[in-house]
C-alpha cells in the first residue's frame, strides 16, 4: 500500500475532514487526556487546517489513491512557530514536527512514516541541521517509529502540558 500514498499540502476543503480524523485519533488513544480534560487542545486538533496559513507552517495530509484522507502532520520550517512547550521554540535551525495522527483503517500502511519522512525531506531542503518532535506514553507505537527513523529522546526537550508529561526527540540532518 506504501506506494498509494501521496503526501501533499493541506487543501481548504479537507481543512473540516482532517480536524475530525485528529479529534477521533488522539481521543481514542489509551492514557491521553479526553476532550473534557483537555479541551483547547481538542479545538486546536479539530482547526489543524487553519494552522496551514501560519507563517512557517504547512500541514501535510496523506491520501490514498482514491483520494481518502489517510492522515495529517503539522511541519514546521522554523521551530518557533511550533507552539510546543519548553525550549524547543528556541531552538536554530530546526524543523518541527507536529500533531502526526493516521486513521485507524490506515495504520500499519506506512502512512506515519511516510509522512514523517517528507517531513524530514523537508527539513532538508530548508537546509535545518535537526528536526524535533514531541509525544507521549500514550503514543508508543509513534516512539517505535521514530526510533527506526533516527530519532532520539531528547529529555532537554521534555515539558508538561497539563498534568501530562511530553517527550522530546530529536533527529539530528547529516549533509555528507
């Protein structure tokens, strides 16, 4: 399936359609906090689209070849316009990633990676030296990913929104 995927900017109309996949994704994942506990961040998942006209920001989606919506990431080409806690917004030369979530028919299809992986290739044509990210207990199918992809736990990264603890990783862009 890996070969359906067609990763791409956000278009206006999806705008609604991804904020829905993303308030059901991060709802249903064991141990993270519900749309009650945490309901700010449950508007800023259902209005991801609206981050795309952000100053150095572009939310990618993932599609399949019947042109279903197969999931979303934030990409950051300047971390401070990340909006993460702690002191990855002051980081240089650093690409963010943020709020990747994949419907749950897709998983296992390589969609994550795959937009992880433009993410990164991203980062490089931007000519940053890192890409950082952040997630939680809650998400440890996305560590496993991450850490096949390079990435590393980056506790000077870590914060805590809430009451719930966030981890930072960080992949380090080789030029050579």
């Amino acid at each position: 399936m890996k070969n359906e995927i067609e990763i791409r900017p956000i278009q206006i109309g999806e705008y609604q359609l991804l904020g829905q996949l993303m308030v059901t994704v991060y709802s249903k994942l064991d141990g993270f906090p519900t749309p009650e506990e945490q309901p700010d961040y449950y508007k800023m998942l259902a209005n991801i689209g609206s981050l795309h006209a952000q100053r150095d920001t572009t939310v990618l989606v993932a599609c399949a070849a019947s042109g279903e919506l197969m999931g979303g990431v934030v990409y950051f080409s300047d971390m401070a316009m990340c909006g993460s806690g702690g002191t990855a917004t002051t980081e240089k030369n650093a690409s963010g990633i943020r709020l990747l979530g994949v419907a749950p028919r897709f998983r296992k299809a390589g969609v994550g990676r795959a937009l992880t992986a433009a993410c990164i290739q991203q980062a490089r044509s931007d000519g940053n030296t890192q890409v950082i990210l952040h997630t939680t207990q809650a998400m440890q199918n996305a560590w496993k990913l991450y850490a096949t992809m390079g990435f590393n736990r980056s506790a000077d990264l870590d914060f805590t929104q809430g009451a719930l603890p966030v981890f930072g990783f960080r992949l380090g862009l080789d030029y050579t």
